[in-house]
C-alpha cells in the first residue's frame, strides 16, 4: 500500500478514536439543555477519559482473564470496523477487503459479547443483572440489525457499504423507496437501543433501570476507560453507517486529499450532530417505561426491516 492510502485509513480510524467523546459530550449537554439544566462541557468525556486513565487499576479476586480481555477485545472490535466503512472517503480502502457490512455488524456485536462475559465473569450480583437484560434485548435488537443490513444487500445488489453510498448517490429514485425509507425508520428505532436512548436506559446507578451501567459496576481505572470510550466509538460508528451509508450519504471525500479528508470530517460532525440531536429530543420527551416493555419498540424495528425486505421483492 502506498503511504496516501495508509495515511487515509489512518485518518478513518482517527476520526472515530478522537471525534467520539466529542459526540456524546455534545449529546449528553444537548440533553441537559432541553431539560433546562446546565449540563457539562461538551469535553468533559476528554477530561474523564484522562482521569481514568491516571487512576489505579483494581481487580476483582473472584474476576479471570476475562475480566483484563474484554475491554481490549471491545476496544479493538471498534477500531476495525471504520478500516470496513465509509468514514471519510466514498471509496473502498485496501483493508475494506477485510469484510463487508454484516462483517462489521459482526464485530460490533462480539464487542458487546465480551463486556457482556465480564459482567458475569466479575461476580457481583448486579453485574449478572445487567448482563441478563443485556441478553434480552440483543435477542431482539441482534436479529433486527442482521435484517437491516439483508435489506441494504438485496436494495444495492451488494454488500459493501460503499456500492450502497454510490447507488443512493447517483439514483435518487433509489433513495426514496419503500424498502429503504423502511431500512432507513428500522435503524433509527435500532439505534435507540444500541446506543442507550430507548427509554428503559439509564446512566445512573438506580437498579431499576440498570443495564449497561450494570455490567461494569466492578471496572475502574484504564479498563473501565477503554470500555467507556469503546462504548462512545461504537456510537459514532453506528451514526456514521445511519448517516453515511442510508440516509446523508453525500460529503465523502473522492480524491482522499489532505483537504477533501479534513472537509469530510467537519460534515461528518454535522451529521453526528443532526442524528445526535434527533435521538436526543426523542429520548427526552419519551417517558420512562418499565423494563418487560422493552420488546415493543424493538419488535416494531424488525417489523420494519422485514416489510423493507417483503417491499424489495414486490
């Protein structure tokens, strides 16, 4: 590979690894704000990550190797998935070739799999609380996203996600299909649920709502940052698959020039924040529901990936 191709995917991978706690700064401040809050600075992730990182690492006596290798595992899942996607250029990189779009889901669900092990690995009574609703909303909110990215294959003829940002891009037809505008309501629904909006989440430490919050109430110091930051990387890289494969798929560099690199991320910023904003005001009017509820948002979502697929065969 040549050393502008390295430099481009390096610059995909940045993105995400250093623009992430950007976006949920942003969207945790935007949330206070509609809440008339004050809310804390949109770089208090940067500062916590730094605080963690500094702090000392302590272990549970009854924790494995599990417990050390699923943060790393999560961590590094998210780090390739950008090397697969559209981040910045509309082009395929070299190391695209690695894996399509169900690859990419595939890795993004082994990252959830190993915080989802050391939860129960940790031995706390809440971390296999947490572990097991976490079990039963990936049983529903899984098989959603596999039929989501079904649908973006049968709609492109594809699965790169590239040749699906080129279809919509050169035939605006295409755009507004029944089956994509289908795929298109079926992954914001899905990306409620992955990335904490559905509202049976919290990020407080009240057990009733406990999921996420659960599972690595026993992590501290570096672990508990690398899980923290894989989590804020694994929401940017959805926002980014909802932006720039299905709904906003134009912006993408074309030449991979210094300049058409660093364009494309400032309009990648943009749309974090126009998706960020949506689900942040869908989180905060939608009032809290009990946790059995859980299955009606996520049964609507594959409900939708399913008429999408049924639309594409009419």
């Amino acid at each position: 590979m040549s050393g502008d191709v390295i430099f481009q995917q390096l610059c995909q991978v940045l993105a995400i690894l250093a623009l992430s706690p950007l976006l949920h700064g942003f969207i945790v401040t935007l949330e206070e704000k509609i809440q008339r809050g004050r809310g804390p600075s949109i770089i208090q992730p940067y500062r916590d990550l730094y605080k963690l990182f500094h702090k000392e690492q302590l272990i549970p006596q009854s924790a494995s190797a599990i417990f050390w290798l699923a943060p790393i595992v999560a961590f590094s899942a998210m780090l390739t998935v950008p090397l697969l996607i559209p981040v910045l250029t509309n082009y395929p990189l070299p190391l695209s070739n690695m894996g399509d779009i169900l690859g990419g889901g595939l890795i993004l669900t082994l990252a959830g799999f190993g915080i989802l092990l050391a939860g129960l690995d940790s031995g706390h009574p809440y971390g296999g609380l947490g572990s097991s609703r976490e079990v039963m909303l990936t049983i529903l909110s899984e098989p959603t996203l596999i039929m989501v990215f079904i649908g973006i294959t049968l709609l492109a003829k594809s699965m790169l996600p590239f040749v699906v940002n080129h279809l919509l891009v050169a035939q605006p037809a295409v755009f507004w299909n029944p089956a994509h505008l289908l795929l298109v309501a079926a992954f914001l629904i899905l990306l409620t649920v992955e990335t904490d909006h559905l509202p049976i989440h919290s990020t407080t430490h009240h057990e009733i709502y406990m999921i996420g919050e659960a599972r690595i109430l026993e992590y501290s110091g570096p672990l508990l940052g690398l899980i923290r930051w894989a989590s804020w990387m694994k929401r940017a890289i959805l926002y980014t698959i909802f932006v720039n494969v299905l709904t906003l798929p134009w912006g993408l560099s074309s030449h991979g020039t210094g300049w058409g690199l660093l364009g494309a991320t400032g309009i990648l910023l943009c749309k974090w924040g126009l998706v960020g904003s949506i689900l942040a005001v869908i989180d905060t009017l939608q009032s809290r529901l009990r946790f059995y509820r859980y299955q009606e948002p996520l049964a609507l979502s594959f409900l939708l990936a399913i008429l999408a697929v049924v639309a594409h065969q009419i």
